[in-house]
C-alpha cells in the first residue's frame, strides 16, 4: 500500500457535505496531511446516504470510465476493513460489507438477449460475469420464479452497511485530525483575488485554500450559493421493506431492465425490480427513479410499482408484510456521470458529486482521485487519464453548466 501523498505544508480543506464521499474525501486528504474541516447543513449520513441500500456494484456498469471508477473503488472496498482495523479503536462497528454477488435476471426473451449481450462487452472491459443455465440460477436462488429466460451471476457485487461505513470514515478522518461540524449550513463564498478562499456561514466564515463540494443531491444549490452554476438535480428513489422473515433471498436479485433505468435520463417515473435481504431479516424492494424535485413525498402508486415487479422475480413475496418505506434523492447529472475534480470557472472550487446511485460503491476511489488531483500526486499513471473523464468541463456537460437550474 503507497504511503498516502503528503503536501509541502497543511493545506486548509473545507468538505462541503458528510454523507459517504464527503466522509471518504476528507479521510483520504486527512490521511494526506490536511486541515480538513466537514460541514454539513443536517447531520452526518443524514442524506442520501442514509438512503441508499449500500450497494457496490459492477453488474449495472457499461464499460467506460464508470465502470473503470467502480473496479478501483472495489479494490479500494476490498482494503478498507484493514486499514479501519489500524485507524479507528477496538470496538468501532464493522461495516457490515458482505461479499454477496449479484444475480441479474430477465425474465421476457428480448430481456435475455439484451442482458447476455451488456454481459459480453463487460466481459471485455474484465468484469466477472458468468452467465448461468436455469438450474444454476435456481441454486443461487431457490425461490427464483420459474419464468427466468437468462441470468447472469456478478461475484465482484458487493454491500455495506452505508451508514456505519460514512460514520468509520469520517472517524477516521477525525482520528487524523478532521474536524467535522454538523448543522452548519453554506450561505456564500468567501472571495479572494478571484479565487473562492472559504464559506461564509451564518455563524461566520471559514477560511480554506480549497473547498470540496460533496453534498449529493444539494450541490447545484450549494454551488449557486458560491457564484457558479452546477447540472446536478435531485432524482427520486423509493424503497419497500418487508418485516421479518426467514432468509429466502441470497444474493442482491434484480432483472435485466435495471439497467436500462439506470441509464435513462427521463424525467418520468422509471421502476425496475432490486431484491436483498438484509443482515436484519428484512427484504429491500427497490428501485425507483422520478425527478420531481425535492419532493419527498412516498406514493402509493410507486410502492404498487415497486411490489408488482418484485414478484415477478420472487413470487414468494405475494405472502410477505409491507413493514416501511422509506426514499431519498440521487444526485443526477444529464451526461449520467460523477463531476470530481476542479471547477475550472472559480478557482479554489472542487466538487466530488453527481454518483446518482452509485455514491456508495464509488466513494473510495473519488476520494482517492481528488486527492490525487487537488494534491498533485498520483500512485499509478492510470489514475490521471481516467480523472479526466470526470472533469466538469468534459465535452458531454459543458452544454449543461449555463443551463443548470438557478
């Protein structure tokens, strides 16, 4: 494991935002050295990431450099539960990171070509996807509807526990030095020479030789608050949990048209089916996408959605009691990728934003990419070609940043 980058002197780093890559970014530029300050507006884990379902997954990835973000951030997963050993004291919560897999279902025969066909190409790009007849799908799960037309098995899909794993980071990140403060909100920049020098709060200002901007959902208005437009707007998602039951789904389950939800850029409510049981005995039912602002509001007609498709996969579940559900907002960007790096328009400004669903599994390797960038260091040449494809003035978002929403 390299040594982390350090700077020629502490540089003063204000992290807008504590959800997971905001607790990932600023252990990361702790461990570098830095005066790392945390703010956020609510408290720690309180947004988006306290309404994930703590999925890592290569399964929902074409390749490009998503998928390539997501296989370094997998392998930064894979060191993480060691190196929070050494960093945080005896006794700190595991992270509940669960080596699952992934099982991918169609169950329609254009559903199957289309799976088998995305599977091939992440083959190549070296994704661990192994296509399974119906007997071998029926043993990683035995209560699978028998209507199946193709699956693929993704042994790289992995879980964590989202909350318990951004309350390790940030303590780790405080146990190197990072202060973080919760229930303070940006109202402004702090402007020097052209360049954003820190926040103003309401109770103040904070000084900082660079902020990072990682507050999900709410970047575009915290980025308006500091003088510069940012295409990221809220997107919907609604989750059904069912009580308590004996464990009868294995595997994070969802079919083939997940995908396609994933990627598509309507504005309209998409919903596809994600099951997993929980550590606790519940059953997840997921997935629903819908921009509609910050409206927060669960409906019936989502959850009837949400329940319909599931038991298309699983039709155990017709027995099952609805316990809660619960929702949050993604951060989406129109060109469906994370911003992480400068803003080239204000300098002082980096942002580390944008994962839509994919925050969780992503949050280790952004971090480590803007370290990389905001520091001038770099363990391995691929990380700046691949940092590039991130950066806010790609040609795929440049048309989107005078048109973000104000």
């Amino acid at each position: 494991m390299p040594a982390p980058h350090r700077p020629l002197r502490p540089l003063r780093i204000v992290v807008v935002g504590a959800g997971i890559v905001g607790a990932a970014t600023a252990r990361a530029l702790a461990r570098a050295g830095c005066d790392v300050t945390v703010v956020d507006r609510g408290a720690t884990a309180g947004g988006t990431s306290a309404g994930g379902e703590g999925n890592l997954l290569v399964s929902d990835k074409e390749p490009g450099p998503e998928l390539r973000l997501a296989q370094r951030s997998l392998a930064a997963w894979a060191r993480i539960e060691d190196e929070l050993r050494d960093e945080l004291p005896a006794g700190f919560p595991g992270l509940e990171l669960e080596r699952k897999g992934g099982l991918v279902v169609a169950t329609t025969e254009a559903g199957a070509a289309a799976l088998l066909a995305f599977a091939d190409t992440q083959r190549g790009a070296g994704v661990v996807a192994e296509v399974v007849d119906d007997a071998g799908a029926h043993e990683l799960e035995p209560d699978l509807t028998p209507h199946s037309t193709a699956a693929v098995f993704y042994p790289e899909d992995l879980q964590v526990q989202p909350v318990v794993a951004t309350e390790a980071l940030l303590a780790a990140a405080r146990r190197h030095g990072a202060r973080v403060r919760q229930g303070v909100e940006v109202t402004g920049p702090v402007l020097s020479s052209g360049r954003l020098a820190g926040v103003r709060l309401a109770s103040g200002t904070l000084p900082a030789d660079a902020v990072v901007l990682a507050a999900g959902p709410w970047s575009g208005l915290v980025a308006e608050r500091l003088g510069v437009s940012l295409p990221v707007r809220p997107r919907r998602g609604t989750v059904l949990v069912t009580s308590r039951m004996p464990a009868r789904v294995r595997h994070k389950v969802y079919d083939a048209d997940y995908v396609g939800a994933v990627g598509s850029g309507s504005a309209d409510l998409r919903v596809s089916s994600v099951v997993e049981s929980t550590a606790a005995g519940t059953v997840l039912i997921g997935s629903s996408r819908e921009r509609r602002g910050f409206d927060e509001r669960i409906e019936a007609r989502v959850l009837a959605a949400l329940a319909a498709k599931a038991l298309l996969l699983f039709p155990f579940l017709a027995d099952a009691q609805a316990m809660r559900a619960y929702g949050g907002f993604r951060p989406f960007v129109p060109d469906h990728l994370p911003v992480i790096g400068a803003d080239h328009r204000l300098p002082g400004l980096w942002h580390a934003t944008g994962h839509e669903g994919a925050g969780i599994g992503l949050s280790l390797a952004t971090a480590d990419l803007l370290r990389d960038q905001l520091l001038g260091g770099g363990a391995d040449g691929a990380a700046e070609p691949l940092a590039a494809e991130f950066r806010l003035d790609r040609p795929t978002l440049l048309p989107h940043l005078e048109g973000a929403a104000r």
